[in-house]
C-alpha cells in the first residue's frame, strides 16, 4: 500500500496526541468492521474550538486522520468543525488507500460526536446525531465494502 508524504508524516509523529483533563466535549466513535476506535477532546469557549486532542486505537490511517482532522479544526468555530468532510481529511493528506477511506470516515464523525457532547451538555439538541448509533453508521460508506 502505497501512502502520500502527508499520511506518513501525520502517522509517524500524530499532532494534538493525548487527553484534555477539562475537556467540555468528547466524542467517541468506532468502526464495527475493524474494530478501531476513535475518542476526541475538545475544550470549547465562546464557540470556538480552542484545544482538541485524541486517541486513536486503531490502524495508522486512522492516526493520520485524526491527527489532521484535529489541526483542521482547531481554533475553528463549530460550525465550522462541523463542515469538516472526511474528504476534506483526505484532501489534506493527499488522498489515501480506498481501502483507508473508511478511516477518514471515523475522524469526521470523532469531530461531530464531540461537538455532539459538547451540545448534550449544554441542554442542546445535538446537531449531527453520529453518537446516537455510531455502529450503524459506518457501513455504506465507500472504501468499506468488499
Ligand atoms: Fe479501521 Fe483504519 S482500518 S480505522
């Protein structure tokens, strides 16, 4: 398998690596088919994304996402963050495997569930509903079919 310059960079030395102690939204998301697991810190004030970590359990695209998705997000509003398309993830990265596409997939959703959370406890409705049922969600995406 081939990987971009990009990929490898974000997988050998991942960014915004690690917990927020006070994070006020945390999202967690895994994939049923490969059993890989994604949670997202985020400490959010006045709507702006002002620190995001993660933890990524999972294959070296799905560190690589994350670790993009994070520096895509951070110190954006959050609707901005919540614009953010796993296409855009892999834009960044310089493409990925299709067979990795899925792991893209899982950083956007990490970004939405923490928002989500952040939503939840704010009495808000959440906007994206990916935490409600994140098993169900993956499945139909592209790249995660054989
Ligand atoms: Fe599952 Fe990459 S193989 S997230």
């Amino acid at each position: 398998m081939i990987y971009s310059e990009k990929v490898m960079d974000h997988f050998t030395n991942p960014r915004n690596v690690g917990e927020i102690p006070d994070a006020n939204a945390v999202g967690e998301v895994g994939n049923a088919k490969c059993g890989d697991i994604m949670r997202m810190y985020m400490k959010i004030e006045d709507n702006i994304i002002k620190d995001v970590k993660f933890k990524t359990f999972g294959c070296g695209a799905a560190i690589a996402t994350s670790s993009m998705a994070t520096e895509l997000v951070k110190g954006k509003t959050i609707d901005e963050a919540l614009k953010l398309t796993n296409k855009a993830v892999v834009e960044a990265l310089e493409g990925l495997p299709d067979v990795k596409i899925h792991c893209s997939v899982l950083a956007e959703e990490a970004i939405k569930a923490a928002i989500d959370d952040y939503y939840k406890r704010q009495g808000l409705e959440p906007v994206s509903g990916i935490s409600e049922n994140s098993d169900h969600h993956h499945d139909g995406h592209s790249g995660d079919e054989e």
